[in-house]
C-alpha cells in the first residue's frame, strides 16, 4: 500500500488564501490601537485642560474670598471708628463706610485719608451742609460737583462723596501725587501761589492730619494695599507686587 505524500501546493495554496484575511486583520487591530491611543490622548488632553480651567477658578474663588473677608474687615474697622466719632445711628454709620470704601477702591484712593476728610468736613453727617452750600460728606461746592460728575443729583450725598472723590484724584495727579497740597487744594482751590495755597489752608491740612493720624493708628493694615502713615504719600491706595 501506497503511503499519501502530503500535499505541499495545495498547502501553500491554503496559507496564500488566508494570509490577506490574516494581514487584514492585523492591519485592523493595528488600526483600532492607534485610533485607540490617539483616542486616550485627546480624552486625556481634554480632561487636563478641563481640570486646569477647574484650578484656575478655584485659585479665582479663593482670591475671591480672601477679597471679600478683607475688604469686611477694613469695612468694620471704618464702621466702628465712624460710630466712636459721631452721633449718626448704626444704619447710617454702615451705609457711610461702603459708600466710602466704594469711592476709594473706584478711584484707587486711601479709604484712610477720604475717612479722615469725611470726618474734618462733616463729622460723617452725609447729608450735612456748608456756609456757603456745599454739601455731603466731605462738602462739595455745586460747581466742583457739576465738573467733576457729568450725571447725579447734588442734593444725594452718595453723588456729592464720588464728585468729592473724582476731584480729589483730579488734585493729587495735579500735584504729582502730593497729598498735602491735593487737600490745600481741596479747602483753598488749587489755583493759587503755593505759598499762598499753604497758608490758607494750613489749619485744614492739621485737622485733617491729625484725623489720619488717629484712624491709622487705631487700624491694621490690609494684605493687599499700603497706606503711608505720612500724609503727604497717604493719597493712593498702593497695591502690593
């Protein structure tokens, strides 16, 4: 009996026919694991971005907080000195102290030094008024009110503090950032000799120094600006690098 010899060519027949099913599907696994891959990382990248935009508001919430806790206390330290200094009732002392912190923090101002005018001006009255008409809490005359508020009713203490406010700011980029000549400027108008300036407003700029003096003493600086204890440089609110 004759023993079968295999049949190689039909074999190889065989392997030729099933080797592009075999490379197709190599070529499709190699295919599925790149999209695979490219996949992942593009999921990857997006949750990277996700959770850096994530950390970048939470670091926004956070200053955000320390913001407000900050600016609540310096709130409460302008209110309770309000209220030792003046006959005005808890409500208004508060509605006062934003107003106040409000117009400073506008116009990059020292809350201390508008405080201390508002207390040499009106003892914190806000609707007080002056000899010859001026009015608010740091006694605006109408036509300073008119130049330096474009919108607002001169007979509202709110309007009268931010024109008072904006006029203060006006004065002190006068005088290059000289607190004391911004405030003899303030109490005297500012077009006058310096000489002259000085000796009229003199008793003014006192009280108004020795008002500042006391506020800062009594209060902590804030971690987020510098207020000069010299009057001179007490006008801005630096802000801290």
């Amino acid at each position: 009996m004759t023993q079968k010899q295999p049949d190689i060519y039909n074999s190889k027949i065989e392997m030729l026919t099933f080797f592009p099913v075999i490379l197709g599907m190599l070529i499709s696994l190699l295919f599925f694991s790149t999209y695979y891959i490219i996949s992942n990382e593009k999921k990857l990248s997006a949750l990277e971005q996700r959770l850096g935009t994530v950390e970048t508001q939470l670091i926004q919430i956070g200053e955000n907080l320390e913001l407000v806790s900050e600016v609540f206390s310096e709130a409460q330290k302008i209110k309770d000195h309000i209220q030792i200094r003046s006959k005005i009732n808890t409500e208004q002392a508060t509605e006062v102290t934003y107003a106040i912190l409000y117009s400073a923090r506008v116009n990059k101002l020292n809350p201390y030094l508008l405080l201390a005018i508002a207390e040499t001006e009106s003892s914190f009255y806000p609707n007080a008024v002056g000899r010859i008409g001026e009015r608010g809490l740091i006694q605006v005359r109408y036509g300073t009110f008119k130049m330096m508020l474009k919108q607002g009713d001169f007979y509202h203490w709110r309007d009268t503090l931010q024109a008072g406010a904006n006029y203060l700011v006006y004065l002190l980029k006068r005088f290059k950032g000289n607190t004391i000549l911004a405030l003899a400027g303030y109490n005297a108008g500012p077009n006058r000799t310096r000489e002259r300036l000085m000796e009229l407003a003199s008793p003014y700029i006192k009280k108004v120094e020795r008002n500042y003096a006391r506020i800062t003493r009594n209060n902590q600086y804030t971690t987020s600006a510098i207020y000069s204890r010299d009057l001179k440089n007490a006008g801005w609110a630096e802000t801290k690098v």
